[in-house]
C-alpha cells in the first residue's frame, strides 16, 4: 500500500449557483453568499426572529428543491464538508461519507452537473479526477438525490443516503482508493473462454464474488483501484469502479457452459426481475446462471418464499409418511381450515374424487393443507435438510450462496410451509437442485468452481429417498409437465422431463412471484420471475427454452 496523502478540506468564501445545470463558484458579496447557505431570497423566508417556532409543511416548491440541492452540491463540488452535509438530513452520516470521499477515495477536481428535477428528486453526474501517488485518472458517474423537508422545521434538505455520493454504495459501504486488497481474476467457462461483464451482463456479482474468495490464491498481483469496500452485514462482494493501474489476474475455471449461459442472458433479457439457474444432475454443476436485474445475484442469493414449486418437497414427504399415494385417492376440497387459517385453491377450485397425482398437478393447495393436522411441526423441515440438503447453510459452491430455509413453525404457519409460503425461503438456485435430486436420486451439492481447485468440501444429505418415493415423485412431476399446470411451457421439451410450477403471494404486491422447476435428462432447472403472476406463464418459458437447448 503506497503512503496515503492526507486531503483537507478546501474552504472557499464564494458561494455556488446552479449555471446552465452545472455548479460553479461565484464571486460575489455577503448577501448572496447568505443566499447560498440559507436557500431562499431574504423575501421569500417567511419566518422572523420573533417566529422561530413557525414549521413549513406542504410540498416542496421548485424552488425549494433547486435552491436546496444546488447549496448541497455547490458544497460538496467545493470541499466543504460541513456545509454540505448542514445541508441534509443526517449531517453526521453525510460528513463521514464525504469526508471518505476526499480523504479515502483521493476524489479531487470535482465538478457536478444536475439534471431536471422531478418533484423533490434531482439527477446529476459527477466528474472528477482521482489521484494516488503519481497516479492520476478521471472518475465519472451518475447519481441523484432527493430533496424532503427536514422533521422539526420543515426545511427544505437532501435526503441523506450513502448512494447520494456513489450509486453503487449502501449502508456500511466505503469508497476507498489503494492497492487492491485482493488480486484480480480471470474467469473461465468451462471450455477455457473468459467470462466477462461485456458478454454476460449479468455476471458482474458473480464475478466480483469469484475475486473476493479467490483473489488471493489465484496467483495474480493487485493493482490500483478505486473500490467499494462493502460493510460487515453486506451480502455482495467489494466492487472495482475504476482502475488506476492494471493488476496482474489468476485464473479461475469455473463450470459455466458459455452456450447455455448466453442463452440464459438472453432469457432474462426479455423478463425484468426474472432470474435462472441451469445445473447438470449426475454432478451438480452450474452450466448458467442469469438474472435480469443488475447488483444483488438473486438467482443465488435471493430469499423468497417458493410457492407450489415446494409441493415437491412436501409431496416426497407425504408419501414417506403414507400420507398420500401418486394414484391413491386424495382430497382436494375448495376450503380447508388449519390453525385459524382458512386456506383456498386459486379460483376456489375442487377436484372431487380424484387422485394426489391429480392434485399435484393441478396444483390443490387444499391437497397439502389437510394433512397439516397429521403432522409434526419439524417434519418438512427434517425432509428439505435430510433428503434434499437445504436449509443447513452448509453449501460450498465456489461463491456466496443462500441455501434455503425452511423453519420450524407451528399452526397455520407450519400449514402455509406446505405450499411454499409461511417462512420458507428459496432461489433458484435451491428449487433447480430440488429438481437435479429428483430426477438423480441423491442430492449432489450445486457447485461454480470444482472442489479440486481448493480442496474445499461439498455439502451431502443425510439420506436419500425410497426407490418407492422416488418413482412416484417422478411420476408426479412426469405428468405434470406433460399435463398439468406445466404442459404449456413443457410443450416441445422432450425426453424424459418433470415439472413443478408456483406462485408464491407477497405482501404489498399486486401480482405473485411466477416460479417454475424443471428437469430434462441430465440438466435441471429453476426460475422466477417476480411480480409478474403464475409461473407456468412467467418463469416456465425461461426455464424450457434452457432445457431445449442442453443436452
């Protein structure tokens, strides 16, 4: 690490005004500079010395948010710190983030453009030059703020939050200008072609992940970088925003297949929100892995209830427990009552004499929920640990990974786990492994990055199901994707496939998350895609056109 040069705050006696949208040094007298600090004309300030106590309310005018955000920006694009951050709602948190920004991130020369604002929100990019020793290059990016009134007053201030000084930073998130703490990577598909952000939008949390476990024993050297350096309580890994000087990369292998991982970008493409896992079953290695939405690797890292899709596990352990029999009689009524709950099928639906195949495929809710009364409230939790290897966080994947939750809970809570809702958590991630321990028998770990790269130890399950279970688990999903809730989405999947769909409910959203599980031969696969309705029409079409094309 080179010597850390120590930047003081400039303090400059001229105000900034917003000119042409960009903030530049005035010089002027006293009354403007006062203009400037106090953001408003001395006319339009309706309070008096005599009148501290008068609060504004009402929205913001616009002038109020001009004024209010041109006074902060002039004074950050100026070094003064305390006056910039006297100008938010959080002082102390918005000193120590700028504070940072000069004296840690080395961010000199800053000049700062605003956009058009709309309501109290304002746009603006940042340009300046960041320096380390006798380093020296330009840092460019957009960002925004939003003006409020400050509680007490009513004053019209910024908003303060981390992301003000740099989109990509969040609570707990530093920016910081060094010598890489760790090396860079080059990362490999797995016929040895580099993966990169400009071909796999999609990647860039993962490939950040890969640097941050693997950068130091790669056998590359670290260079010079402006980075984020994320918090304690971060889920994502530190993030590279620019390079000062190149460093040295090692190399890691991975399992990606780039043909399905194309494939798999372009999928998500035409979905927002919408992530894919694609993994081979004999093994468990991840061929592709996609999500819609830049940053947060929800196909890996995300925590959302599964909805039907986790009638799979459910069902493994029904018929363990002689609770229900593929082509045995089952119930399906339009209501059920557990726990003070009163549960329902989509469209109150009933299937009157018919099979727990029938129901599976048809996706009863009811089917699941009234065999709640017949069971403990540990026994899906025991099933999804034991049988398919989830919820123990004990997964070595090669990067960051959820691996599922399914909690001990009682009632109607333990009821709603049955379908996949109450406080079970998955990813795509999970439910495309849930799918691969089908269709293989036994749960094989999911992995990025071979064991034999750094010895590390994949996670197994404590047993396997019953060639009896397993058929008719097969067989459920078999006839489900050929003509149940997935045969529309499986049409044209050919082989010897099985599928699961789900729509799981969420609070304060109008549409369910879509989710669809699904496996063909050798390859398994699972997606969703949120806010976006029933996963037979959302995330199944993602997850076949994978299947189409894997071998």
């Amino acid at each position: 690490m080179g010597k850390r040069r120590r930047v003081a705050e400039r303090r400059k006696t001229n105000p900034a005004v917003l000119v042409g949208g960009t903030i530049a040094a005035v010089v002027a007298g006293a009354g403007v500079a006062a203009y400037a600090l106090l953001g408003g004309d001395a006319e339009d300030r309706t309070e008096s010395a005599n009148d501290t106590k008068s609060v504004k309310t009402g929205p913001l005018s616009a002038k109020e948010v001009a004024t209010a955000s041109r006074t902060f920006l002039g004074a950050w694009q100026e070094g003064r710190v305390a006056a910039a951050s006297g100008g938010t709602d959080d002082a102390a948190g918005a000193r120590k983030a700028l504070t940072g920004y000069f004296k840690d991130a080395r961010v000199k020369d800053v000049t700062l453009t605003a956009g058009t604002a709309t309501g109290g929100k304002v746009p603006f990019s940042v340009k300046a030059t960041v320096k380390f020793d006798k380093l020296s290059k330009t840092l460019a990016y957009d960002s925004a703020l939003t003006v409020v009134r400050r509680a007490g007053d009513g004053e019209p201030v910024v908003r303060w939050q981390p992301s003000v000084v740099h989109p990509d930073l969040k609570d707990g998130d530093r920016l910081v200008t060094g010598e890489a703490g760790t090396p860079p990577v080059k990362a490999l598909d797995r016929d040895g072609g580099e993966l990169t952000t400009a071909k796999y939008p999609s990647l860039g949390s993962i490939l950040d992940s890969l640097r941050e476990k693997y950068g130091k024993t790669a056998g590359g050297e670290a260079g010079v970088e402006v980075r984020v350096v994320r918090g304690k309580e971060a889920e994502s890994a530190d993030k590279t925003l620019l390079e000062l000087s190149k460093g040295t990369p090692g190399t890691v292998e991975t399992t990606l297949d780039p043909a399905l991982q194309a494939a798999a970008e372009e999928q998500v493409a035409k979905k927002a929100r919408s992530s894919v896992v694609l993994l081979r079953v004999s093994t468990g290695e991840i061929l592709a892995a996609a999500n819609a939405s830049r940053g947060f690797n929800t196909a890996f890292q995300g925590s959302l209830a599964p909805g039907s899709t986790m009638k799979v596990i459910t069902s493994s352990m029904l018929i363990e427990k002689d609770l229900a029999s593929a082509n045995a009689a089952h119930p399906c009524p339009k209501y059920f009552t557990y726990g003070g709950w009163k549960f329902q099928n989509d469209d109150k639906f009933q299937i009157k004499g018919g099979t727990f195949k029938a129901s599976f495929a048809r996706s009863c809710n009811t089917a699941f929920i009234s065999q709640a009364p017949e069971l403990d409230d540990d026994s899906l939790t025991e099933q999804a640990q034991q049988v398919f290897g989830l919820g123990l966080n004990n997964w070595a994947v090669g990067v960051s990974t959820f691996d599922g939750a399914v909690p001990v809970q009682s009632k109607a809570q333990m009821a709603a786990e049955l379908i996949g809702q109450g406080g079970v958590r998955m990813n795509p991630l999970n439910m495309a492994s849930v799918s691969a321990t089908v269709k293989a028998g036994v749960f094989h770990q999911p992995y990025l990055v071979s064991p034999e790269v750094d010895g590390r130890q994949l996670a197994t399950a404590a047993r396997a199901m019953s060639a009896d279970t397993l058929a008719q688990l097969r067989e459920l999903m078999a006839y489900t994707a050929a003509y149940g809730t997935a045969a529309e989405a499986m049409a044209g999947v050919s082989g010897d496939v099985g599928a699961k769909t789900g729509s799981a409910e969420v609070d304060n959203q109008k549409k369910p998350n879509g989710w669809f599980t699904a496996y063909r031969g050798d390859v398994a696969a699972a997606g969703v895609v949120q806010a976006a309705g029933h996963g037979g029409s959302t995330a199944g079409p993602i997850v076949a056109a994978l299947l189409k094309l894997a071998d």
